[in-house]
C-alpha cells in the first residue's frame, strides 16, 4: 500500500470517524499533518487513538494568518517529504479535519502532488453536517439551494448567496462576527441562525446567534441558518 493518502477524520469525535478511516490510520507505516501557531494538529488529536506506536510523523507548523507566499514553502516542504517517502515506497496518510477538499490544507498538499504519486481520498464527516445533526437543523430538502459560505468572502459575494439561497452555512466566522451579523440581519436571517462552537468537543456549544453577546467567534464555530419553509 503506497502513495498519498488524504484522510478526512471528521470534525471533533473521534467516533465519528469512519471505519475506513480508521483501518488506513492504524495501517498506514507514515502519517502527515499540519499544526497551527505553535498548537498541535487537531487531526492528529482527533486520531490519537487509533495511531499504533513507531508510525512515524510528518509534522509542520503553519501561522493561521499568512500571505499565500508565506505559506507556499511549509507546503513545498511537506510536500517534498511526502514524496520522498513514497518513493520509496511507503503510503503516507495525511490527517484532514472534516473532509479533505473542503477548506482543508491537504488541497494544497494535493496540488503539488497530483500526477506525481498516487492518491486516495478518504471522505470524512464536516462540521456542517455534524453541527446540523447537533442542532437538530434542517440543511435543505427538495429544491431548496444549500450555500456554503466563508465569511471572510467580501460582503458584496455575501449579499448575493444570502438572499438566493434557501439555507446557508458560514465558516471561517471568527472576527468577521459583527459584519456577518449585520449581513445576517439584512437579509431576513438572523433571528433564525445558530452558533455552533467546537462541535463533537466536550466543550460543543450551541446557541441563538441573538445570545452570542461576544465579538468575535472561536476558529472552530460556524452559523447555520435558513429562511423559513412551508410545512411538508
């Protein structure tokens, strides 16, 4: 078993990690992740238990905030060793948060590697699906259009998606809070969105965005919300 593994290991429990998943962490001879300002690897720690002693670790740290240019040597770097390790003929899991191609760095890692090395992707659970599940909050049904929103997109982009989708997720919130909220309270949506923190973390929090009295949101939180829908 050899190439480059991207290994979604959903959003925060690791029981929600998939059995495919699981079996390629505990078999795979190397694994690969991304730290975050000194912090370790949150995919690594949702993985923890299921890493077997001697597997050996690619690891890197990257800033959360950066310019593209400062980031693109960490990748080449990482890159470089993953590939070197393939040649010789061992597979490489690379660790994601949530699903892989879903904000995630290993698009990145994927880049510099497709057409090089050869690459399975393992979809994992997102943390839009499981603060939905958590909140009991109905994503989309029939026609409704589901938009997946970064809220660090200009406000204009944002304008458009909230009032032609039917249901939305915002991620990235972060310090975008206040701007988000207006936007929010524009567009008809505020009084039905959700803040959902740290989802299948013991510390998991879900409120009504109109109680979030803070500024700002933690990395891991995200709002959900939609315009209301005639009963079925």
């Amino acid at each position: 078993m050899t190439g480059l593994f991207g290994i979604g290991v959903g959003p925060g429990d690791p029981e929600l990690v998939t059995l495919k998943a699981a079996r390629l962490i505990g078999a795979l001879p190397v694994l690969a992740h991304i730290g975050a300002d000194g912090r370790p690897s949150r995919a690594r720690r949702i993985a923890a238990g299921l890493i077997r002693p001697g597997v050996r670790e690619l690891s890197v740290d990257m800033p959360m905030r950066f310019a593209p240019e400062a980031a693109r040597p960490v990748y080449d770097d990482l890159a470089g060793r993953i590939e070197a390790e393939i040649a010789q003929g061992h597979g490489v899991g690379f660790l994601c948060e949530g699903d892989p191609l879903l904000y995630g760095s290993f698009v990145a890692i994927l880049d510099r590697l497709v057409g090089r090395v050869p690459v399975t992707i393992v979809p994992g659970i997102t943390s839009i699906a499981a603060s939905a599940a958590s909140a009991g909050h109905t994503l989309a049904l029939r026609d409704e259009i589901l938009a997946v929103l970064p809220a660090t997109a200009p406000d204009a982009r944002l304008r458009a998606a909230l009032a032609a989708a039917d249901s939305v997720a915002i991620l990235k919130v972060g310090r975008h809070l206040p701007r988000i909220r207006l936007l929010l309270e524009e567009a008809g949506l505020a009084g039905r969105a959700l803040v959902v923190a740290e989802v299948g973390r013991p510390e998991q929090a879900v409120r009504p965005l109109h109680q979030v009295a803070e500024e700002r949101l933690p990395y891991f939180a995200l709002i959900l919300t939609r315009h209301p829908r005639e009963a079925r």
